[in-house]
C-alpha cells in the first residue's frame, strides 16, 4: 500500500509544470499593477486638476470609468475567457492595457485621459479573472493554497501601496508617469505570457451567450454606479435609487434568462453550493473591510493627523506588511490546522480587531497603537482572502474558471464600493450631527468644508475637529462590527460545506465495494 502512495506521488510530482512558480510571477505582476491603478491616481488628482484644468466632474469620470468598464466586464470577460481562450484572453487584456496606458500618459484633455482610464478597464476586466484560473490549473490541490497566498497577498499589497508608488512617481516625475509605469510591465508581461502559458478553455464548446452578457454588464454597471454614487449625493437621492432600481431589475432578468438558456454564460447552480456562497460572502466582506477602512484611514491621516498624501501613504505600509507575511506564511498553515471555515473566521476576526485598534489609535502621538492596528488588518486579510479565494475556486468546475473568478472580482468590486458608501454615509452623518449649527448646513458634507466654515475661529475649529474624530471612530466601530458578524457567517457557511462534504466522503467509503460478476477476464 505503501509503495502503492510513493508511487501515485511520484507521479504527481513528476506532472507539474516545471515552469509554474515563472507563470505565477508573470500572472501577480500583471494583477500587480491592474489593483495599483485602482489607488494610484488618487494622489495624482490635484496635479491633473491643475495641469490639464479638469473640472471636478471630470476627475470624478476619470476615477469611476476604470470602476465601472472594469467591474462591468468582469463576468462577460470571464465567460468569454473559457470559451474562447485563457492565454488568448490574458494576453489580449494585457495588450489593452498597455495601450490605455500609453494613452492616459500622453492624455492632453480631460475627455482623452477619461477615454483612456475606460481603454484600462476592458484590458483589466480580461486579465483579472484569467490570473486565477490560469493558476488553478497550474497548480495542484498540494501546492495551491500558497499560490492563491501569494495572488492575494500581491493584489491586497497593490491596493495598499497605491498611494506610495503614485506619491514617490510625482515626487521625481510629471503626472502622466502613474499611467507609463505600466507599459514596460505590460509589454514583459506579453513576451513572458506568450513564452511560458498554453492555452486552455472549456471543452463543451458552448456559444457565447450575447445576451447574458449584455444584461451582466448593464447591470453590473448600474449597481457600481449606484454604490459609487453614495458618498457623493447619498441614499436618498433620485438619480442613487434610480440607477439602483436599474440595476437590480437588470440582475433578475439576467438570472431568469441564465436560467433558460441552452448556454448560459454563468452556471446559476453555482450559488446552490453552500462553499461557493460562503466563499462569496468572504469575499465580498474582505473587500468590505479593506476598502471602507483605507478610506476612512487616507482622511484620518491626512486631516487629523496632519501628513500630506505621502507620507499617509507611507503610513499604511504595516498594514501591506501584513498581508504580504500571512498570505504567503500564516494562511496555509491555519488551512491546514483549521480548515476553511474556521480559518476565515479567525482572518476575520483579526482584521476587526484591527479596526477596532486604529478607531481607538489617539490622534496624537498614537502611531504605534495605529501601526500595531494597521498590522492586525493587514494580517486578518491576509488569512481571510487566500482561504476564500481558494474555497470558491475549489466549488466550480475548472472548466468554468475564468467565470467562477469573474463572479468573485465582480462582487468584491461591489463590496469595495459597499465599504467606501456605507461608512463614509455614516461619517458623514455623524459629522454633520455633531456639528455646531453655526457652522451651516453644507458644512457637514467634508472636513475641508467645515474648516472653510470656521473662517478661521479657534473655538470652532477644535469643534470641528473633535466632531471628526468622533465620527471617524464611530464608523470604524461600525466596519470593525460588519466585517465581524459577517465574516463569521461566511466562515460558518463554509465549515458547514465542508461538514457535508465530509460526510459524503465517509458514507462512500463506508459503501461496500461493488462485486465483479461470473465471468473471466479475457
């Protein structure tokens, strides 16, 4: 029996793919620099306002066409994906990329650069989903759990150092340089892709579902529109719960046609998986918690701790820190000893008690509770995520992974933007509550809104301080709580998927083997 084992390993060992940790790097580097420029431009906004004379409407195009052609495309890029090709869709989004790159570097209006940032997000929405499934087949079951570590950790480290790289660029060089960084990557990255990848795609040969992809783009689109829109006009507003309104009809009609058709582009018995659910769902409240968190940390540092843009950036590096050591180190391990379900909910827990830490962190002379906070953060992702990533991928046919991986990026964008609305909603509702009513209506909706309104009275401005502060720790209480309580509904959905699936093991072994009948062999 034995021999039996070291043989069927031995083989195992001798069918993989010699090249695997080279495609592995190929495929993080580009997923690095695709979650770079979700942060990078950020801190670049002031230097376009300034030097192409965009209006603020525009910079908000400029920021939301990469959000919503990216999240919009996902799922339809992923289904064409295992359709037509994976290596053929990688390297066609890389080269998308690239050239949108270039354009929004050499951009001289507003209208080019906006054009632009929607070039990058077609190229973005072919190349995210391909990453993982390419590395899913590349792996196997042995070694996967520290490969999906390690795409997490590089795409979680890219989201957080956005603001570093974007800070550093325009330090040295001129705005157009967070867009021309990603040339050279692109174009190593098309060499590397085309020398080390094979093409794989779905064997059942289906058609493209046209409609289905229309009616998930739309609606997609619309929902992100939605969600993105919040901070700025709020809930209430028409134009939010209209697009909403779109949106979700939008989804319900994608459902009923996914339902009927002979080819559907997203299988829907995929959400009847209990796994495929809970993996969701932590998904979903991972990428709750990091961007809700980075949001409301870029304006603590920057308006209560006094550091320019940065230096905030540099401020977060613990918490890029910790995700980069759990992902690759700590997250196997606790597969190994405890499972998926447990496992994401001890991820999660740590990252709400690292919310909780920076909520409490005092504003002055506090850095090393924040650092120690922002550690936990990063460490409680850096379980939380690859365990997820690894669950979702695990429930859906290999066949159907470039969907599968569609699906999880289209939601966690929807839980990006979720994470920003929801608790900038309440730090703007608090603040404006705990404002003096000297200070004016308007003054509520922004710190540098209600500073303008102190015209310069000492009194007022401690006032307005304080009544930030108090906010900001209110909402971080709040993010801390949701990402706790949900997190630990996702992590009980997948310990009980992985309850049942054990059970079906054991009563198949259990099952007595099947006697041959009379007969002799040939």
């Amino acid at each position: 029996m034995s021999t039996d084992r070291s043989a069927a390993e031995s083989t195992a060992q001798t069918e993989r793919d010699p090249r695997r940790w080279w495609i592995l790097a190929v495929l993080c580097s580009s997923l690095f620099v695709i979650v770079l420029d979700n942060t990078i431009l950020n801190v670049a906004i002031p230097s376009i306002t300034e030097q192409l004379g965009a209006s603020t409407a525009q910079i908000q195009w400029t920021i939301n066409a990469y959000t919503l052609v990216l999240s919009g495309l996902l799922i339809t890029a992923g289904g064409l994906s295992d359709r037509l090709g994976r290596k053929r869709a990688l390297l066609l989004g890389l080269a998308v990329f690239g050239a949108g790159s270039l354009l929004g570097a050499m951009a001289g209006t507003p209208e080019v650069l906006i054009a632009a940032r929607a070039v990058m997000g077609v190229g973005a929405a072919f190349l995210m989903p391909g990453t993982l499934a390419v590395l899913v087949r590349t792996f196997d079951d042995d070694e996967r759990p520290r490969a999906i570590g390690i795409w997490a950790a590089v795409s979680s480290v890219g989201m957080a150092l956005g603001p570093v790289f974007g800070g550093f660029l325009l330090d040295h060089f001129w705005w157009g340089s967070t867009f021309l960084i990603n040339v050279p990557v692109a174009i190593v990255g098309l060499i590397a892709m085309g020398a080390l990848l094979r093409e794989s795609k779905d064997p059942s040969g289906a058609r493209p579902d046209l409609l289905g992809a229309v009616l998930s783009t739309v609606s997609v689109v619309a929902l992100v529109w939605a969600v993105i829109s919040v901070p700025r006009d709020g809930w209430l507003d028409p134009r939010t719960l209209g697009t909403g309104l779109v949106g979700v009809v939008g989804v319900a009609i994608f459902v009923w046609w996914e339902k009927r058709t002979a080819d559907p582009m997203l299988d829907m018995s995929m959400f009847s998986n209990p796994k495929f659910r809970g993996a969701v769902l932590g998904g979903i409240l991972t990428a709750f918690g990091m961007a809700g968190s980075l949001f409301l940390l870029t304006q603590d540092l920057q308006f209560l701790r006094g550091y320019n843009p940065l230096e905030a950036g540099a401020q977060l590096t613990p918490m890029a820190i910790g995700v980069l050591i759990s992902s690759i180190l700590i997250s196997p391990r606790v597969l190994k000893a405890f499972g998926v379900g447990k496992g994401v909910a001890i991820g999660v827990s740590g990252s709400a008690a690292g919310l909780l830490t920076v909520a409490l962190a005092p504003d002055s002379g506090g850095y090393l509770v924040l650092m120690a906070g922002l550690l936990l953060l990063g460490m409680g992702a850096g379980v939380s995520g690859p365990l997820v990533a690894n669950a979702l991928m695990s429930s859906i046919p290999h066949e159907r992974a470039s969907t599968g991986s569609g699906v999880n990026n289209t939601l966690q964008e929807l839980g990006s933007g979720l994470g920003v609305g929801v608790l900038g909603a309440v730090l703007v509702a608090g603040f404006s509550q705990a404002l003096p009513d000297s200070l004016g209506e308007g003054a509520g909706q922004s710190y540098p809104q209600a500073v303008a309104a102190a015209n310069g009275s000492d009194q007022l401005l401690a006032d307005v301080r304080d009544s930030f502060a108090q906010a900001l720790t209110l909402s971080q209480v709040i993010g801390a709580a949701a990402v706790l309580l949900g997190g630990w509904l996702a992590g009980m959905l997948l310990l009980r998927a992985e309850r049942e699936q054990q059970r079906a093991a054991a009563e198949a072994e259990a099952q007595p083997p099947a006697r041959a009948t009379g007969g002799q062999t040939a």
